[in-house]
C-alpha cells in the first residue's frame, strides 16, 4: 500500500473553509445547485461551508428593487432566489451575496463612468453619491429577503457576509499608445480637484505619468503592477527603464521621469482612498440598521497594484473596513493583516465576468439596435462567446493540486481562512452559449466590427496580454 507524503496532509490541512462562488444566474439555469455542491465536493474532496450567490444579473436585477426601474434579468426570478436561498440553508450553508458593481444594464447616463478625453461607456461610477445608493439598495433588498427566507428555517442559517466583486471597476482603452482611463466623471474630476489641484490636467497630456507603467500594446494594454502603496518614485522609474517605458519621454533624465512618477504614485494613492471610500460606503448603507454581525468581502485579483479596481492590495490588507478578502493568491500578494480566502481562478473573477458581460451586450436588444453587433452573423458571434468561455476556463485553477500548494491554513488573524471555488464549468458554459437567444445579423460579413463598440473595447483590455 503507497504510505502518505506530505502533500497529502497539506491538502487534508487545507481544504477547510472551502465556498461556492455562483457568479452569474445563469450557472443555475443549468445546474442545480446540488449538482454545484456535489462537483464541488468531488473537486476538492470538502464540501462547501457556504455559497455566494449574485442579487443581480448582467442583465438586470433579479427582485424588485424600491426607488429603482423594474428591469429584471431573464435569467432569474425573486421566487428562484428566495428558493436557492432558502435550499442553501436548509443544508446548513452560510450564504453570502456577491453584486458586480458595473451594473451595466442601468441606463442612466447620470451614473456612468467616463474616460479621460470624456466618452462615456455602459457601466456605473462606484464613486457617485447616487451610485452608492443605488448599489447599496441592491445589496441590502439581497440581505432582506435572504434573511427572511433563513429566519423562516429556525436553524442557524444566516447570510454571512456581503461580497463586492471590485476586480474591474475602472477601464482601461488606448489608441497610438494614447492611455484612456476611467474614470473621470464630474464626481471623479471634483475629488481629484480638491485633493490635489491641477493633478489631472498633467494627464490630459502626452506622454504623461501612466505611460510609465502602461502601454499600448496594439490588442490591450500592457501594465507594470508590481508597485505597492509605499513605492517610492524612483521605484517607478527603474520599474519604467526596466521594461523600456521610458521611451516614450522627451527627456528620459532622472529628474523629469522622477517628476512624472511622483504624480503618476500621487494619483494612484488618491484613486485607491476613494475607490476604498466608495466601496466601504456601499457595505455601510447596505447594512445600516443590521444589528447582526456581516462579513463585508472584497474580491480582488491580488497584484500589489490592481490598475482596474484602482487599489493596491497591501493597503486593501492593513483596512479594517474590509473583513475579508478574497484574492487570486497565485497571482501575487497574499494578504497578511486581513482575514482572506484564496479564490481559485486566475485574475480571480475578471476573465469570468468577462464571459457574462459578453454573452449579454451580445444577445441585448439594446445593444444591437445601437451598434454594428446586428450585422454580425449568429456564427461569429457564437464563436466570439465559445472563445471567451474557454479564456475564462483556462484560467482555473486545478482542484487539489491548486489546494495543497496554497499557503498553509492558518488560524491566526491575518490568516488564510479557506479558499473559493467557482461553479462554472464547460458544461455549464457551452449550455449557456446554446441558450442565448441570438439572432441571425444582417450580414454575414464577419468584419470586425465590434472594434467601434466602446464596451467591446473595454472587454477585450487585458484579456490578451496574459493568454
Ligand atoms: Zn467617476
């Protein structure tokens, strides 16, 4: 008999603390949620602790929201999320209520963000006042009706935290290596204004302070994110020099390089303190007047600088606004101050989300009234989807090699507290493909005509640089 080494006992060390992350409804339109638990289980050899599900769609939201249109998502009812809900706690699962705060399918102009040369593109500014309500309202109608449904099971059922998915919330586009960031909105530009005035116009300029660390790369933007919050200018130039940033600079002396990186490391500390501001706003109004105790997660890719949640991580690790992080430890930074769990996917939820906001700008009347995605042929726009989900799959982390290899389970209190595994597989994702509803285009011209879409270019950033 083969005796036990000792990555076995790492793995039986580790598995502790594992939750199932549904990201999308749609997962549950093709899967029940037993048949998640039980390949979850066979995945890791533990069964879950708890389940996070979404309070809202890429789509729309799922349940009525007061002082909010009824645009409701095709993919779920109140009914079935109550239903889930209450299944959840029936198997003694915590249950933890995720929202991606874009919220795409909201058509006020009055929330969305803004690129630096003022385009607009389909999805909210967390940093608006108004936004924040609107978020908060999601998420605590989520909280209200989840609880009710576990009050009803008298068992300790509980919904255990509220989870923002913060792993894109900035943009990011270029043209002719001109960088456009988001976001810059009226609220956006007022901040910045006040905190440090004429700040912003030095990057109405070019070459300006992020073509230090960002550049064009003709399909996405290449990026530097090994910059935490304590980096010094001079960091960031050697940074610059070392990759051949730098050439973009007239003068590439010592002191002009180090003048732009101070600002460059002056506007991202002044972007994470109130990205970090808005989001904790949106827990606190979420969860005013809840005496219970809720966990308020973040989830965040885990590079030292995340350029499209406007974050460093080792800030994010020292905030005690944040209960809980949940990061994609093999990418980089491993919280030590914060409780965190270890999110199973590469880039955790970007390449995932990626996949859903796709599928739904793609199928969207919306959209395709408003731009060239009708005249694109079912085929390639089918193609386009089949080739996103297998980007987003590939980024999985393997069950329990993943498992065993992760830093040891610790129970102190920056510690590792378990891990998160995400219920989408290629089953799920093919079916998901073939129950689009997508109409036939007007051509079957398959030019590329997605390019002019704003959204579309804001999907396609990064997703090639690290294929
Ligand atoms: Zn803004």
């Amino acid at each position: 008999m083969p005796r036990t080494f000792r990555i076995a006992e790492r793995l039986a060390n580790n598995r502790s603390g594992g939750i199932l992350d549904i990201p999308h409804p749609a997962i549950l339109d093709h899967s029940s949620l037993d048949g998640l638990i039980s390949n979850f289980t066979s995945t890791y050899d533990a069964e879950p602790v708890g389940v996070v599900l979404p309070v809202a769609s890429t789509d729309g939201l799922l349940f009525p929201v007061e002082g909010l249109d009824n645009q409701r998502s095709r993919y779920m009812r109140e009914a079935t999320f109550i239903q889930t809900v209450t299944q959840c706690g029936q198997r003694g699962l915590d249950v933890y209520l995720s929202v991606d705060p874009r919220l795409q399918f909201l058509s006020s102009d009055a929330l969305h963000v803004e690129d630096i040369v003022g385009n607009g593109s389909q999805q909210i500014c967390v940093n608006k006042e108004l936004s924040q309500e609107v978020l908060s309202a999601i998420l605590g109608t989520g909280f209200d009706l989840a609880s009710d449904a576990l009050a009803t099971l008298q068992n300790s059922a509980s919904v255990k935290g509220l989870v923002l998915d913060a792993v894109d919330l900035y943009g990011m586009g270029a043209k002719k290596n001109r960088i456009h960031l988001v976001c810059f909105c009226r609220d956006c530009s007022a901040y910045f204004e006040s905190a440090s005035p004429g700040l912003l116009r030095v990057f109405k300029t070019f070459p300006n302070p992020w073509s230090l660390l960002l550049r064009d790369s003709g399909s996405g933007i290449e990026h530097v994110d090994e910059v935490g919050s304590t980096a010094r200018p001079t960091d960031v130039v050697g940074l610059a020099r070392q990759r051949g940033y730098d050439e973009h600079f007239g003068d590439t002396s010592s002191a002009a390089l180090s003048e732009h990186a101070e600002m460059l490391l002056k506007y991202m500390r002044l972007r994470h303190d109130q990205t970090a501001a808005s989001l904790n706003a949106v827990f606190s109004q979420a969860l005013e007047g809840v005496d219970a105790a809720v966990d308020r997660i973040l989830i965040c890719e885990g590079a030292p600088y995340l350029w499209t949640a406007g974050m460093f991580s080792d800030a994010l690790d020292v905030d005690t606004r944040f209960t809980e992080l949940w990061v994609d430890t093999a990418n980089a930074i491993v919280p030590v101050k914060t409780q965190y769990r270890a999110y199973h996917w590469r880039r955790a939820r970007y390449l995932i989300d990626a996949f859903f906001q796709l599928s739904t700008t793609l199928t969207s009347e919306v959209e395709r009234a408003t731009t060239k995605i009708a005249h694109r042929s079912r085929a390639s726009v089918e193609r386009q989807l089949r080739d996103r989900l297998a980007q987003a799959l590939a980024a999985k982390a393997v069950g329990k090699t993943a498992l065993s290899t992760m830093a040891t389970h610790s129970a102190a209190e920056g510690g590792r507290v378990g891990f998160v595994g995400v219920g989408l597989t290629n089953d799920v994702g093919q079916k998901i493909i073939d129950s689009l509803n997508i109409a036939e285009g007007l051509s079957s011209n398959d030019d590329n005509v997605d390019s002019e879409h704003p959204l579309m270019g804001l999907l396609r950033q990064f997703s090639e640089e690290n294929s």
